[in-house]
C-alpha cells in the first residue's frame, strides 16, 4: 500500500531526476554554443588558434594508431623524422584520444578533435554539477550556477581555442569526490584504489591541471582538518586510503613519467620566454574577448595571446567574490579556497609583475619558485586558470547561503531573492560566453588525400615541407593525421630539447634548427630569396639526408609560395613539377 509520505518521496525523487536532466542538457547546449561555428561548417577551424588545432588533430590520430597499429604510446616517430617526439612531454591525451579512435577511424581527426573540445565543455560542467549538488552544497539549483561558471567562465571560453585538454576538466571533481570519501571508516582500500584510478586518468589528460589540483585540495582538506575538529577522526582511513591512492597512481605512472621526464626528447623546463607568460595585474579586473561585454582591442594589451585569457573577470565579480569570502568566513572550505585563490593569483603574476601591459619593476612571487624542478615547466599565467572552478565553488556556497536565508525569513524572502538575482546578474551577464570565431581553412592538397606521396616515404623516407612545419606553421601535421600518421614529417610543431652546445635541454617549440631550416624561415618571413652558397647547397644535401627526406612538397596556395619555390629550385637544382595541388620536389637521388 502506498502511504503519502512514499508517494511525496517518489514525485520529490522524479523531479529531483527531471532537474538533474535539464541541467545536463543545459551544459550540452552551451558547449554547442560556443563551438556552433565549428559544427555549422565542416570547412572551419578555430580562428585564434590554428597551429594548436592541428597539433590536437595529429594527437587523435595518434591514439587510434595505437588502437589499430598497436604502436608504442608515449613516443612517436612519425614526425620530427630520423629522431621521435616525446609524447608524454607534448599533451598526448591518450586518455581522450584512445577512446575517440573509432571516431577518428569514422570521421577523421577533425571530427573527434571537435568532439573531445564540445563533450570536454559540457562534461566539465556535468561534472561540477553533480559533485556541487550531491557534496558540497546539496542544491541543484546554486549547484548549477557555480558548475556553469566552472565550465564556461573566460578563461575556459579562452582556452577553448585549441585547448581542448585544458578545457575538459571533467575528472577534477572525480578527484575531489573521491578525495573526500577516503575518509569513509573501513573502505579505505577501495576508496584508495578508485582515487588512484581517477588520478592516473587526469594524467593522461593534462598534467598541469593535477598538480593545481593537487596543491589545492591539499590546502583545503588542511583547512577542514583545522577547521572541524570532529573529522580528525577520519584520519587513520584517509591516511590509509590516500597511501593506496599514491601506491595505485605511482605504480600506474612510474613508467609513464620517467619516459616524460628521462625517455628521449624529454627537456628540462620551458624557455625563458615562455616562462615570462604571466597575468598582468589589469586582467583580473578587465573583460575577455570571447565574453559579452569585452572585445580583443581591450584585452589584447594584456595577455599574449587569445588562448591565455586565464583571468579577465571584470570588476563586478572581484568585487563579489571579495564580498562572498567575508560573508562565509565561518566556513572552513571558503577560508581553504580564499587561501588557494590567492596563493595562485600571485604565482600568476610571474617573476615580475605587469600592470596594464607594462612591466613594474616589482618582483612577484613566482621568481623564488621558477626554477625548480617540475615548477620549471609550468606557464605562470595557468596559475590564474586555477581560481576559476575557486571561484565557481564560492558562487554555488554563496547562492546556496541565500537560498537557506530565504527560506529561514519567508517574510523577506521576495527582498533577498530578488537581491540575489541583482547581484549575480552584475556581475555575471557582462562574462557570459559568445561563440568561438572561426575561420574557413584550406582543403588539404589531393597529393595528400589520394596517397600520390606513399612512394616517396617507403624505405624509411620522409616528407619536408616547405617551409619545415613549426610553431608558425602547423598545417602539415593536420595533412599528416588525415593519413593516419601513415606520411611521416621532417620536423614538426613540438616541445623538444635544446640539444645545441649551450642549450640547456630548454623545451623549444619544434626540434633544433638546422642550416636548411633556418634557410627556408628567412626566406618565409622576408619574402625573398637570400643569396646562395656552395656552402648552402652542401648544407641542404646533408640536410635532406638526414631527414631521410623522399620527397618536397610546398603548397602554392601560401603568401611566400613563390619565393619558397625559386629558392627550393636554385638551392637544390632540381626543377619542381605541379602535381596533386602542390609543388613537387623528387629529392631521393639527392638525398641518397
């Protein structure tokens, strides 16, 4: 017989499941939002980020070439020819690009690179949602609100221009989730095991966002152990399971790491320069070219560039968020987050801070820590990317703080909901996302397509391409993963280290220059062809040698095609013939 409390529970319970329904969909429709201009189009690519686009292209082929090739995963020799690429180094995302191989294999590269940044969006905030209602505030309602800004604040809107492992933050509250059940008395093992699981899948997704992740919950479990004496006594489980946790992780990474770290290609922290990428102290409080309110002629003075928008929450939300951690100061997360968040903002400021695009002259905090191992190859400016699911949390605590007020003096509850609703809308609306720009991007070459190149690379050869892919110049690795990796690369767009005398092993940003290279990068940036040298033709046979290069290939659709081509010509000797949409240049009686 079905009593009226049952039947209460039940129609509570159904509708519990309808909200948690639509706040699903609703996370999937704004993910399609913001990359509608991706979807509507199969021609289009990201406009502001193009290089990192194809990179990510090259990184799903490669996943379902160890799916269906069985090929080792964590190097690779299809680029970056005679040497490999160190792919634990280089944000592989095996853990995403595994998974999508069918993809891949159905649709192609761009087709599953787009799936991984659109689902990688809407799982973000499918994630927080679920740990922010179940967890830490118990209301689907400021559980929405906090995850949807976990999810689509600037910076990640920022980041969604190629960025697709940044973005997709989903296992972060698996994380914590997991994290906070350790002290559960008597599953210490399983809870261990399963922490350990869901650390080693963030590892294979994105390295950095673990280590800000790792800093921050330590700080707040530290500040909940401070704060709440009664969960001291979940410490001999939490420790237990946490010991399990590290055992699991470092069992399952060991090899993993010490091939990022030790294995070839591996490098010993980032360049000077990108070391400097800091946040100027201006963005904080200024508006992000991707949100409703901003523009890229406000913002472009001080970042550098569209993917590294990490702050950008305009006045109105420093404000409140201010606001919210002296209103909650009770409360031992809020004083643990206030804590991490500022902590992070000043690593973010770098070795020297910058104020509305000019350097103070003041050292920041970051110059003390720069340098030591790990820390050295991290981007300081990332730091800022940290406060936005700090400052997602402290919304949804605070919404929820509201609700309870509202609920506790029904006699004002119209006055502080519609004060609320006030506030939240000042400081939110001008952040809102718009949709990612676009641009068209150049059908790959039916060279490529139709596999005309396959000869050139047997025995072992390789493609160059002109000029030599880099960090300006990411094209040739999209046409490569278009063949499923099958058309190898000299050179490519990489960290790699600094073998030179004097280099260090820093990360550059492809491998170490060589005389034909650096040839080819001034005849690109000056648009004219220097003069040549015995020297220079001796330099370009060994070159081409080395490269076990097959055949040149240059793409005549390109602003300094026609300089590339005399150049090419006059310093190999051979005559280049049209074919298949490209220049063709048939080096293998050169390169021996």
């Amino acid at each position: 017989m079905t009593t009226p409390e049952s039947s209460a529970s039940t129609t509570k319970s159904g509708q519990g499941r309808r909200i948690d329904a639509l706040a699903v969909l609703s996370f999937v429709l704004l993910a399609f939002w913001v990359t509608v201009r991706l979807w509507v189009d199969p021609r289009n690519g990201v406009r502001d980020n193009r290089t990192d686009q194809a990179q990510f292209e090259w990184m799903m082929a490669h996943g379902a070439r160890v799916v269906t090739d069985f090929a080792y995963p964590f190097t690779s020799d299809r680029m970056n020819v005679p040497d490999v690429v160190n792919l634990m180094a280089n944000t592989s995302v095996l853990s995403v690009s595994i998974p999508l191989a069918p993809i891949t294999l159905w649709a192609g590269p761009r087709w599953s690179f787009l799936i991984f940044l659109t689902l990688g969006l809407a799982a973000t905030g499918v994630s927080w949602y679920f740990l922010l209602s179940r967890v830490a505030v118990g209301a689907r309602g400021p559980a929405w609100l906090g995850a949807a800004f976990c999810a689509f604040a600037p910076a990640m809107i920022s980041h969604a221009n190629s960025h697709p492992n940044i973005v997709s933050q989903y296992v972060v509250p698996l994380i914590i989730w997991r994290t906070l059940r350790l002290a559960e008395p008597g599953r210490w093992l399983r809870n261990g095991v399963l922490l350990g699981l869901v650390i080693v899948w963030q590892a294979f997704l994105n390295l950095e966002i673990l280590l800000m992740t790792a800093i921050g919950l330590g700080v707040v479990v530290l500040a909940l152990a401070l704060g709440r004496p009664a969960l001291r006594s979940a410490a001999r489980p939490f420790a237990a399971g946490l010991g399990v946790a590290a055992v699991v992780a470092g069992v399952l990474l060991a090899y993993p790491l010490w091939v990022q770290f030790f294995g070839p290609g591996a490098y010993s922290g980032l360049s000077t320069l990108i070391r400097g990428y800091s946040t100027d102290l201006a963005a904080y409080v200024a508006w992000s070219r991707e949100s409703v309110a901003g523009d890229a002629r406000g913002s472009e003075p001080l970042v550098k560039n569209a993917t590294e928008e990490n702050a950008f929450f305009g006045w109105p939300l420093v404000i409140l968020v201010v606001a919210l951690v002296w209103w909650l100061r009770r409360n031992a997360v809020v004083l643990g987050l206030a804590a991490v968040g500022l902590v992070f903002a000043l690593f973010s400021l770098g070795r020297e801070i910058r104020y509305d695009g000019r350097d103070t002259g003041i050292p920041g905090p970051w110059a003390a820590l720069e340098n030591l191992p790990v820390l050295h190859s991290v981007v300081p400016t990332r730091w800022s990317l940290a406060l936005t699911p700090i400052i997602g949390v402290l919304l949804a605590l605070g919404a929820d703080r509201a609700r309870r007020l509202a609920v506790r003096h029904p006699d004002a509850r119209d006055q502080i909901r519609f004060a609320t609703v006030t506030v939240l809308a000042m400081a939110l609306l001008p952040i809102l996302p718009t949709p990612l720009p676009a641009k068209r991007l150049e059908p790959t070459p039916v060279f490529v397509t139709s596999g005309a190149w396959r000869p050139y690379v047997a025995d072992g050869r390789s493609i160059v391409t002109l000029p030599l892919p880099d960090t300006t110049y990411a094209v040739p690795l999209r046409w490569s993963a278009e063949t499923r990796l099958d058309m190898p690369l000299a050179r490519g767009y990489f960290l790699y280290p600094d073998t030179r005398p004097g280099g260090d092993r820093i990360a550059l940003f492809t491998a170490p220059p060589r005389p034909t290279s650096t040839f080819f990068e001034t005849v690109r940036r000056t648009d004219a062809v220097p003069p040549i040298t015995p020297q220079d033709r001796v330099a370009a046979v060994d070159d081409l040698r080395y490269w076990r290069a097959g055949a040149v290939i240059l793409d005549p659709r390109l602003p300094q095609a026609e300089a590339l081509r005399r150049a090419m010509t006059e310093l190999s000797g051979i005559t280049p013939r049209r074919t298949g949409g490209v220049w063709l240049w048939d080096v293998r009686p050169l390169a021996g």
